[in-house]
C-alpha cells in the first residue's frame, strides 16, 4: 500500500510538473466588462482544471492594418484595467509592448512581458523588457526561422532577463497568407526550455480583411494538437465570447465557451 501511495503522488507531481503554460485573454483592452466576462471563464477553467492559465491582453495594438482601426485604451489606462484584473481575479498577467519606454510601467504591473512578432529583433525593446526582470515572451517573427531566434534570445539573457520564452506564430507565404512550419518548435527548444504555440494568430490571413486582418478560427483546434505532437511547452489562444464583434483580430479569436475543451484534449 505504501508503494502504490508513492507511485500516485509522484505521478501527481509529474503531472504537475510537466503541465503545459497556457495563456488566453482577449486581443486588445475593449473594456473593462469584457475583461471581467473572459477572468472569470478564465478562473472557472482554473479551478476545474487545475491549470494556471495566464491572463493576456493589449494595452495598444500599435500595428494593426488600417490607421482607422481600433487600437486600446492607451498605456496608463490599460495598465490600470489588467491591474484591476490580477488584483480581483488572482491571475498573473501578460501584455506586449511596442517602444521600450513603455517596458518599465508595463513591468510593474504584468508577470510577463511579451515582444510582439514583428518586433522581435528590435534590440532596444528586448534590452528593455529584459531590465524589468519579469520573464520575456518573444514572439517568432513571420519572416524568421526558429533557429534565427537564437540571437533576439541572446539580446534579452546578455541584458539581465531571468528567463525567456519563445512563441511560434506562423510564417509569411505569399502575400495574406500564413503557414505553420512546426519543426520551428523542437527547433526553438535547443535555444529555451519554453516554446508556445500561438494558436490563434497562426491562423491569421494578414491584411485579408478588407483593411484588417482575416483568419480562419476553425482551425485552431487543429493548431494546437499538431504544436503538441511537435514537444510545444505551452499554447496561447485569443479568445473573445463574440469573436465576430471582436474589434481586433476576430476571425482568428476563439469562441470562448470552446476554451475549457480545447485546453481539456491537450492536458
């Protein structure tokens, strides 16, 4: 008996241990009740899953398609509203920046510091993100292979980062289009131990939309089992309760009542 009770806890604590990170939240900042309505699914999934996923959303989308589009509440108020939602919710928080001055506000409220894809060989902005000594997610850029992050890694360890992720987004393939390459991933865990797979903006057709960006959320399921056959340490989903009223990145944002399955399959 005392063995079979050794083999369960330590099963236990294997599983533990090897559980994915999982990150979801809304695209961009809509509103502090959208906030709300995605912590709560969020924490729901939490205590019947034993997860800890992590709570995402932008402050700014400094790069979407058209000048017109809608961008976030800004950074001061932003920082506020995610503040609002570790605080009430007890969920660590990850937000992405843009321009390093805005790295060290972002830091004083996130756990983790994301560099978007586009972005990420901008030296300044991982420098600056590393300094706030929260872990650093960089995204793979679409125009970059996994083994090309070794050096936007190299920036952020060399300038003090504690610990570093990396996340496959899928790559450019011709013009509106995305493909997923996903030797990227055991590729990119020669460089750290923690890959992710976006599952959501991997399934983006950029700039497809008529002045934004198209995707085919379908898929996304898909995205995710096939990051998991490849080793993926982690997955990230946007998700929204109404993608289709999404006002940044809809198509390609899962439904978020389909959250708690998808998240059940890869566990």
């Amino acid at each position: 008996m005392g063995s079979f009770n050794y083999l369960c806890i330590n099963t236990f604590n294997l599983v533990t241990i090897m559980q994915p990170i999982l990150i979801a939240g809304p695209c961009v900042i809509e509103s502090a009740e959208l906030l709300d309505t995605v912590a709560q699914k969020i924490v729901s999934i939490n205590n019947h899953l034993h997860t800890d996923i992590i709570f995402k959303a932008s402050f700014d989308k400094a790069n979407r398609t058209s000048i017109h589009s809608f961008r976030g509440p800004g950074l001061e108020k932003g920082l506020q509203m995610l503040d609002e939602v570790k605080q009430k919710h007890r969920l660590r928080v990850l937000t992405d920046i843009h321009e390093s001055w805005q790295a060290e506000a972002a830091g004083q409220v996130v756990d983790v510091l994301q560099i978007p894809a586009f972005l990420c060989r901008q030296t300044d902005l991982l420098v600056a993100a590393a300094k706030t000594g929260k872990t650093v997610n960089i995204k793979k850029a679409q125009f970059l292979s996994g083994r090309d992050m070794r050096y936007p890694v190299e920036k952020a360890l060399e300038a003090g980062a504690k610990e570093v992720w990396l996340t496959e987004r899928g790559n450019s393939f011709g013009y509106n289009n995305l493909v997923v390459d996903f030797r990227n991933i055991p590729d990119m865990k020669e460089i750290v131990q923690t890959v992710i797979m976006d599952c959501t903006h991997s399934v983006q057709r950029p700039g497809a939309g008529n002045g934004s960006t198209s995707g085919d959320r379908q898929f996304v399921p898909a995205m995710a089992l096939a990051a998991k056959a490849f080793g993926a340490t982690g997955y990230f989903f946007e998700v929204h309760p109404n993608p289709d009223k999404g006002l940044s990145d809809g198509p390609n944002m899962l439904e978020l009542d389909k959250l708690e399955d998808l998240i059940t399959k890869l566990l």
